[in-house]
C-alpha cells in the first residue's frame, strides 16, 4: 500500500496526468513490462535456449533498471519516441505468442507523464519490487487489490473489478477441476480467471504438466486496453506463461 501510494504522490507532481483513471492507466503499463522483464529472466534461467520477444534495448533491465540511468528530456524522448512506438509495432510473425501478447498490451497505451525526472523517480520506485521473489509477488498481490479498487472509484473503470470475496465464493460454488475449460468471456482484470486459476492448483495442481495443462484450459476476452493489460498481468503473476486472453 505504501509503495502505492509513494508512486502516487509522485505522480501527482507531473503536468501530463490528470485523475486516477490516467495514473492507473501509466503504472499499469510500466509494471507489466516490469514483470514481463523479471518473467523473462527467470525463464531464461530454466532454458538456456530462451530467447526474449522485447528487444534488447526495450527491456525494462536495460533502460530503467538502473537508479541512475537515463532521466530527464533523454528518458522521455526515449519512451515516447522509441519505447511505446517499437512495442506497438512488434513483430510477431515468427508467431511468438508472448510477442503477440505485448503488442496487444501496448497498443491501447500512452505515456501521459511529461516531466522525465518525475518518471524517474517513479522507475526507482518500482525498481525495489523483485516479481521473482514470492515474498515480493504476495506483496503485489496487495498492490493489485489497491489498484483495482481505485479503478473501482475511478468513474466508469468501476465495471472492472469485482470483489474478491466475490469471485472466491462463485469459484468455490463452481468449483472448477484441472482438465476442465474455465471461459470468462467478459473478463475485465481478470478476478474469476485467477480466481479459478488458485482452486484448480490448490486441489490438483502437482507438477509442471499439470500446470501446462491448466494454462491451456484458461480463456478469457476483454475489448478494453487498461483492463486487458491489467488481466494478462495478473495471470503472468499466477505462473500463466501465456495468458490466453
């Protein structure tokens, strides 16, 4: 909650971001290529052959991970005119599914934030959290809850988020098994899919297969750029490699 709200306050200093909506909109986006990077360095830890889809100069390790690189006018130019355009424009033809799935994600997305070194600061921030270690990614799980319920209070967001308690009695109602498709066809940011995802593993999940299994039998479909992003994040965080949403 803390670190939220720290990024907020930061946010609130810059000219280019007016309202909640905007300021959701704006982490959400740094934090998804923020776990796509620590995501794709713990796969290129379990294959050596693991190539990732962002190219090297995009990756958040080598353009934000460091406190002290770029800042200032540099950093914004970089974001606005090589960052958001070269990731709205991937190329997926190899037919990289994780490829296709970035583009989808950037191609709803801006940069409101004009001042470079409030964006800076904001990229430090986000640099304590690690979304490979399970401690950190309980502590996102928390974060997540946070923003969704200021989407909730942001105006017409509100119809994308459900709450939690909510979505955890219809799953255990349902009770979906392992094998079984689960489709929400209206998913938002994804609260019935992780949902479904955690009753599956708790009762059935006892491998890597059967987890493969699982991300094969999880569908979701969402028109709307900001719950789209915040969707795919969320089940890239529940150990979904490639969401199919």
């Amino acid at each position: 909650g803390n670190i939220i709200k720290t990024l907020q306050n930061i946010m609130r200093k810059d000219p280019g971001v007016s309202g909640d909506a905007q300021r959701i909109e704006q982490l959400g986006w740094m934090i998804s290529l923020k776990i796509l990077d620590d995501k794709d360095k713990e796969l290129a830890l379990l294959n050596d052959k693991y190539v990732s889809p962002v190219p090297k100069e995009l990756q958040w390790r080598n353009w934000a991970a460091d406190d002290e690189g770029m800042t200032g006018e540099e950093l914004k130019n970089f974001v606005d005119g090589k960052l958001i355009p070269k990731l709205k424009n991937l190329d997926v033809s190899s037919g990289n599914k994780r490829a296709l799935i970035i583009r989808e994600i950037f191609d709803g997305t801006n940069n409101y934030m004009k001042n470079g070194t409030i964006l800076r600061q904001v990229l430090n921030e986000l640099n304590q959290i690690d979304f490979n270690s399970s401690e950190d990614r309980h502590v996102f799980g928390d974060i997540y809850e946070t923003i969704l319920r200021d989407l909730q209070n942001a105006g017409n967001y509100g119809e994308f988020y459900t709450p939690r308690a909510l979505t955890e009695f219809i799953t255990e109602m349902i009770n979906p098994r392992l094998g079984e498709k689960v489709l929400d066809p209206a998913c938002g940011t994804g609260g019935f899919l992780t949902s479904a995802i955690e009753n599956i593993r708790k009762q059935d999940v006892k491998g890597v297969d059967d987890l493969k299994t699982l991300e094969k039998t999880i569908h979701g479909m969402e028109f709307k750029p900001l719950p789209f992003m915040l969707c795919v994040t969320n089940l890239i965080l529940h150990d979904i490699e490639v969401p199919n949403v």
